[in-house]
C-alpha cells in the first residue's frame, strides 16, 4: 500500500525520473505508479546499454505516465521537461564497474556532467519549489572492515564508476549551500529483483544456472555486499522524497550481508542446481572488500525494508524462469562472458 501523507510531508503531483528505463528507474515508477492515483510521472531515458523499454510496456496506455527519449546533458530538453515538475529523482547513470574499468569515458559524461547539467538548470530557475534527489551508492564510501558508514564519513571511492558518483554527490551538496536548492542525496545498497540487467551478479547467476553454464565468481568470493529487495528501495526513496530534510543524506540498507559467494549458493540452492558450476575466476581490479551502511537516520522517518532476502530471492528466480523472453535479448556475449572487465564494452 503507498504511504498516507501527514501534515509534515509534501504532497509531489508532478514527477520527473530520470533513467527510468533502467532496473531501479522503471521499479520505481511501477512502485509510485502502483500506490498512487494523483500522480503524473515523465520519464526521460537515453536508452543506452542498461535501457529496456519493456520494463514499463505494461504502462504505456497509462495516462499518469509519460516517456521522452533524451540525454539528461541535453540542456535545452532538460530545461523544457524540468519547468513544470514538482520533483526530479536522477535515477540516469552509468552503473556497471566492470565496463567503467575498461572505459571510465561515458561514466563521467552522465554521472558528473548530466547532474551538473540539472543543478544548473535548477539554479537559473526563479522558482526553488523543486525537489532534487539524487540516487547515489553505497560504493561512494569505499570498503569498511568493520562496522557501517555513516552520512557524515569521508567518501574514497574505489572505481571510475564511484568516482563519478562521489563527484556527483559533492556537486549536489554545494548547489545546496550556495544557492539554496531543494536537494537530497541517497546512497543504497546492493539491488536485487525483478528487470536487472543480466550482467548483475544475481540475475546472471540465475541465467547461467539455467543454461548450466559456470557461474563466475571474482577472487576468493568472499566480497560481502549488503542486498536490498528493490521495491524496498523505492520506497525508501518515496519516503525521503516526502520527507526528508532538504541537504541531506540518508543511508538505505537491510542488514542483509552476505558474501558473494553466499549469494551464488543460495540462488544454485534454490534452483536446484549444482554448486559445482561455481568457478572462481581472476579478481577486477580495486575489488572492494565489504561494504555496510548505516541506516538509521532513514529508519527515523519511518521506513523500513518489508522483504526478507530469501523470499524476495526465491521470488526474483521465479521472475527470471517465467520471462526469458524478456532477458533472453540481452543475454549476449559480453553479459554471459566470465571476466567482463577484459572485454571490451
């Protein structure tokens, strides 16, 4: 069920999501879309590599929903789509760290250039009515060893991919202090769930196992993330949207950590599937060893995750089996290969 609203929240009538052809993206306009009936979404998407537009297919006919193919860098497109909207949540980004090992180019071009492209358009704008969120990552802070990062901890990001993030991230907080801007900044966990893109750990575990083919792993395996339910994070954003504090940052995390290779178990378990198949392979370069949020400035404005991690991985499987016609396209060479980061993307 989406959230009632009180008096301390604020009502978003008109929304721009960036990216949201992408896995998170289209989640999240499914989500707002599915718990809200007040709501007008425009989602503006480049259609690059992690682009599907058959992740909304079902609410096209929708009259909430609205798509424009575009570059959040396109100044003048963005300044048009941006005039009238309530909000915007920058989903659009480059995410993949194998391919920003091979090529850090295109990262730095809508993960830094696109979010500046905005906060200037924001800060031309007369009005300062619109609520900027940008969806960041847990890979900003780098590893920890022990312990959970906090907000407030120094970044040290470890990938071109992080890097362009953090850049982002510092962008957004001097727009907030020197011109004033409705910004907050995110930072998640590991996703998991229904239209990742099949080059992810979990859904390519899932497609490999089903073609009994080696599963990957980099190094040892024993690379801990911590996994979300991806509607878990949606909601988090929603909440944050309403409700946050306009400058600051809130940690999304489930406290689901597990190693890497953990997770390649519970999925070959699930699927009945040997854990043979499981091949360690030549660590990435700059591997961060574990990464763990601490969430609890987010857990003060009344969220919490709502899936446990078996369930919502048992019912991802079942997701992948019953549409193969969905990932069945984008399972090429280069997502199916076992050490992408030498490839050339």
């Amino acid at each position: 069920m989406g959230l009632v609203c009180t008096a301390a929240q604020v009502s978003f009538m008109k929304i721009l999501v960036t990216g949201g052809l992408g896995f998170i993206g289209s989640n999240f306009i499914r989500y707002m879309l599915d718990n809200y009936s007040d709501i007008k979404i425009i989602n503006v998407d480049n259609m690059s590599y992690g682009s599907n537009p058959t992740n909304l297919k079902d609410y096209e006919e929708d009259r909430r929903y609205g798509f424009v193919k575009g570059d959040i860098c396109d100044k003048d497109l963005m300044e048009k789509l941006m005039a009238n909207v309530d909000a915007v949540v920058n989903f659009a980004a480059q995410t993949h760290v194998d391919r920003s090992i091979s090529d850090p180019v295109p990262f730095f071009k809508s993960n830094v250039e696109g979010v500046f492209t905005m906060l200037e358009i924001l800060r031309k704008m007369k009005s300062r009515s619109i609520r900027f969120i940008q969806i960041s990552t847990d890979e900003v802070y780098g590893d920890i060893t022990k312990g959970s990062f906090k907000e407030e901890d120094r970044l040290k990001p470890s990938s071109p991919y992080s890097s362009t993030k953090a850049s982002a991230d510092m962008l957004c907080l001097s727009y907030h202090r020197t011109y004033d801007l409705d910004i907050i900044i995110t930072r998640c966990t590991n996703n998991f769930g229904q239209y990742q893109f099949p080059e992810k750990l979990i859904p390519k575990t899932i497609i490999r196992a089903m073609m009994d083919l080696k599963i990957p792993i980099y190094g040892s395996g024993m690379n801990v993330r911590d996994w979300i339910y991806v509607y878990d994070h949606c909601e988090a954003v929603d909440i944050v949207m309403r409700r946050g504090k306009s400058g600051e940052i809130y940690n999304i995390s489930s406290g689901n950590e597990l190693t890497n290779i953990e997770v390649v178990r519970r999925v070959l378990e699930l699927m009945g599937k040997p854990l043979s198949l499981i091949e360690h392979v030549e660590d990435r370069p700059g591997h961060d060893l574990r990464y763990s949020l601490d969430s609890t400035k987010i857990r003060s404005l009344g969220w919490r995750p709502r899936h446990d991690f078996d369930g919502a991985l048992r019912s991802t499987i079942e997701w992948y089996i019953e549409n193969e016609w969905w990932w069945r396209p984008l399972a090429d060479e280069r997502i199916l290969h076992p050490t992408p980061w030498k490839l050339r993307w």
